[in-house]
C-alpha cells in the first residue's frame, strides 16, 4: 500500500474554537512562516516537504542526523539532548564542529558510509581510552574529547557480536520476524483472550541467530534479553537511550540459553581454530572477544580458571554432557565432552568480561 495525492486536494479551514461547522479563514498547505519556505516549485505535498527537509538552506536535517551519528561513536551527542535542538535543549559543546559535519554532509551528498568513515578516522575517535586522574578531574563527561569514547554497548549490539564472535550469527538480510530464546510465559501476563500474540512460540533453525533487528517485538512484553540492557520497550520514540549496570546483566552473560550456546560455540571455536596449546587456544579467545592480546597476568587467570573447570568436568561427565546441550545447537561430536565443557566456562567467563560488552 501507498499513500497518494487526491486529484483535486481538499479544502481546508481555521476552524473558529475548533468547531468542525464554524469555517474561518480558508489556509493552503505550508510551512511555518518563521522557518525559511519551500523549495522554488516544490510541491505543496509530502514531495515537497521532503525536498524543504534535507535542502542546503535548512540545516538542521542535517545537524539532527550527524549528532546522531556523533552520538553513536561516542556514546553522547555533541548536543546532548539529541531528541531536542530547541530552546529547551543543552547546547551543543562544539558548535562550529557540529556546524561543519553538517554542511560536510550535505556537501558530500547525504553520504552516510563517508560521513562515518570520516568519523572514526579521526584522530579525536582513535584516541586511548584511558583516563588518567588528572584528566577525570577536569573533565569527567568527556565534553573536551581529550580521550577515546568509552560506554557500554547497545542491547542488539552486545547479542548479535556475541554470537558473530561464536560463529553463530546469520547475517542474511532482510525476511519476516524472528522470534529467538525467550524465557516462558512471559507474554500470557499481558496478552488479551484470544490474542495471537497470547502464547510465545519460538522459532528453530536459523531463525534463533538472525541479528537483533529481526526479532519480533512485542510492545507490551519486550524480549527480557534486550530490555535488561535498556532497549527501549517502543512504545515511545527513544532518541537516547539509558545506560544502567546492574548484577541482573552479568546474570544474563552467564546463564540465558543464547550467551551459554554462544559460549558453547566459542569454545569449540578456540580448541579448533586457536592453535594446538591452550595458551594459544586461551589468547585466540581473548582477542576474539577484546579485540586485544591479554596479559601474562591475565593468561595466568584463564590458565588457573582452565584447570579447575577440567577437573570439575572430567570428574561430573553428566554434567559435562548437560552443558553441552544447552542451547538447539548440535554439540561437537568430535570433542571430548570433559574439556569441550571446561573451555565452554572459559569462554562465558570471556563474554562477561567488561571489555567484551563495551565500545
């Protein structure tokens, strides 16, 4: 279905005290007379209202859009309040930066890919992360950008790299709603008699490992994995969402079927593909999950967190077996199940790390 204009458009009244039979002045289709006026022969339609929207001579399309962008890379926007550029709003901390990115982008086309390759090019987005004392002192929000962003990442964000880290993701675009893991029960609370949405049925297949942006969404029930990391329940526009850390997210990493397939998925991973001695096997892991080489000191960790597992597991074969199939995935047939399952802990442990879950 599309929308489309009348032939011949309807007439349209001030209506005196909002009175539908009470006609005033006849008005036309435009924009407020404080903003600047359509585009010469623009439509007096949605067209035209488009074309007025993203024209050289409004600016504010495009600094909306880039201070999103801004605020994707570096978790606040260079005006904060990103939902809102009025009188009310916080203004920008470099205006003339916010400025440039928006004519850069209207300038260069509207070319989204361009505008965020130039953005994490920049010498300002590949600065260290670390915050030294002094630096925390003066300025504690980053508003100077005198370091590297640093927050945790979004709740799509965090399951789809988990399971693109465990080889899990299916990355085929587009296609209906997927309904992933979902704890049972959670719908029938809110859903109305004979709803079709009453029941929770969880799909099989591909279908559990299509990115987050696929999976079925209801407003009044959210997917509890998502909505532990404040994805917003859509009820309301979110332009900015808030940030929590709470045990009940570590509690999430460690034990929803998706993260502990995940892990199960990384571990065989590792003992494949990680070389032939676990502190190869163990720095594959890390720099799959971190992006960055450990330490000796965190080698040493693993190592010790390795050996314990191994005993435990090698000592509880039904338990070993029961880890394994968590999860509609197929175990590994050709591991043993004892280590299979100690590097399954390993690689939990590896997705919970506050490093993995942060940009």
């Amino acid at each position: 279905m599309i929308s489309g204009d009348l032939a011949q458009p309807r007439e349209a009244f001030l209506l005196i005290r909002g009175a539908y039979d009470k006609k005033g002045e006849k008005v036309e289709r435009g924009v407020p007379s404080i903003l600047p006026p359509l585009p010469e022969g623009a439509p007096r339609n949605r067209l035209g209202l488009a074309e007025w929207l993203v024209s050289p001579n409004h600016p504010l399309t495009a600094r909306v859009i880039v201070n999103r962008y801004w605020q994707q890379f570096f978790g606040t926007g260079i005006v904060k309040t990103a939902e809102d550029f009025g009188a009310q709003g916080v203004w920008p901390t470099h205006p003339e930066l916010l400025d440039w990115l928006s004519t850069e982008f209207i300038r260069t086309g509207w070319d989204v890919k361009a505008m965020h390759k130039m953005i994490v090019m920049s010498g300002t987005y590949r600065q260290s992360s670390k915050v030294p004392a002094t630096l925390l002192s003066k300025d504690p929000d980053n508003q100077l950008l005198a370091r590297g962003p640093r927050f945790r990442l979004d709740a799509e964000v965090i399951r789809d790299s988990v399971l693109s880290i465990s080889g899990l993701l299916v990355e085929r675009e587009g296609g209906k709603s997927v309904k992933p893991y979902q704890p049972e029960g959670v719908w029938e609370a809110v859903a109305f008699v004979g709803s079709n949405t009453r029941e929770f049925k969880q799909d099989s297949g591909e279908s559990l490992y299509r990115r987050s942006l696929y999976t079925f969404w209801k407003r009044t029930s959210p997917p509890p994995l998502l909505a532990t990391f404040d994805a917003p329940s859509r009820e309301n526009c979110t332009v900015r969402r808030p940030r929590t850390n709470t045990p009940l997210q570590a509690l999430a990493l460690m034990n929803d079927k998706q993260y502990v397939e995940a892990a199960r998925k990384l571990a065989a991973r590792m003992l494949k593909e990680g070389g032939s001695t676990p502190l190869e096997r163990l720095t594959y892991g890390f720099r799959l999950t971190t992006a960055r080489t450990p330490t000796s000191k965190e080698l040493d960790v693993l190592q010790r967190c390795l050996q314990k597992q191994l005993e435990v597991f090698t000592a509880d074969k039904p338990g070993a077996d029961k880890l394994l199939t968590y999860g509609d995935s197929p175990k590994a047939m050709d591991l043993d199940p004892a280590e299979h399952a100690a590097w399954t802990m390993i690689a939990n442990l590896l997705i919970n790390l506050d490093e993995t879950i942060t940009k």
